[in-house]
C-alpha cells in the first residue's frame, strides 16, 4: 500500500487537509505519542498525514508505481499547492516492499520506478521512499490488527 506522507515541525495538519481535498488515512500531531511498541513510548516529533495512494500488494512495486503515477495526474494541483504550504518540510511517496533476498535463491534485490514516476514525483516536489520488510510482514500485521480489534 503506498501512501503520500507529508510531515513539518510547524504546521496546521488539520487546516491544511480541510483545504487539500485529500482523505488521510492517518494524522498525526508533534508531541502526540507514537503507536508503537516502543519502551521509551515516544512521541512524534513532527506533524503530518499519510493517505492512501495505491491498494497495490508488497510483491508488485510496478503495480504500485502505476497507481502512484495515477493519483500524481489526477492530484497534481493540490500536491503543488500542499507542498508550498507554510511549515510542510517533506512530502515523499512511500512504497512498500517485500524483501526478496534469502541468502539461498535470491543473492540481491533491484527494484525500479518507471521515469514516468520519477518526472511526476520530481516535478511536484515530491520524494520517493523504498520501506522493506520482510516477505510475510504484510500477513503479520493484518494479524495483528485482527487482534486488537478483537480485544478492543
């Protein structure tokens, strides 16, 4: 699933998505605590909000990318206007992806964004983020959402 993260030190999250026409998926606020299970709990130390920009699974960054260069096309306007907002400091694209390398098969990974993604994304100012995780990591977290749920 990749996601629009926007973050700053200083600036108004909520005034700016009222503003934006996105739909976050998550917000968070500078001093907020993390949810994480971090042992020291943690707080943010920038505001921000993700929103969804592809559905697409772990295993396909290509599917992804093709949905990011859609959402780019059919939001470049409000990205343009998000990124000059006053105390925005990044706005990247973050895309999700197995880890292939397992030492036995698979020696190195190479995974590639299409120039039509990287023009778009550059042009609007916009970072791109390769976030790795573990092959089932996707399962484990559903599984664990599935849990709190049950218990909440």
């Amino acid at each position: 699933m990749c996601v629009l993260r926007v973050s700053g030190k200083h600036f108004d999250v909520d005034g700016l998505l009222a503003s934006s026409g996105l739909t976050p998926c998550k917000v968070f606020r500078a001093g907020e605590p993390l949810a994480s299970s971090r042992p020291d709990g943690g707080r943010h130390e920038e505001s921000g909000f993700t929103v969804e920009v592809s559905r697409g699974s772990w295993s396909s960054l290509a599917g992804q990318a093709s949905d990011a260069v859609a959402f780019l096309q059919r939001h470049g306007d409000a990205l343009t206007v998000l990124r000059a907002a006053p105390g925005v400091e990044d706005v990247r694209l973050d895309f999700p992806i197995d880890l292939r390398i397992d030492r036995d098969t698979v020696m190195a990974q190479f995974d590639y964004f299409p120039p039509e993604l990287v023009s778009l994304a550059g042009a609007l100012g916009l970072g791109l983020e390769l976030s790795i995780y573990p092959a089932d990591f996707e399962e484990l977290a559903r599984a664990r959402a599935r849990k709190r749920d049950s218990i909440a």
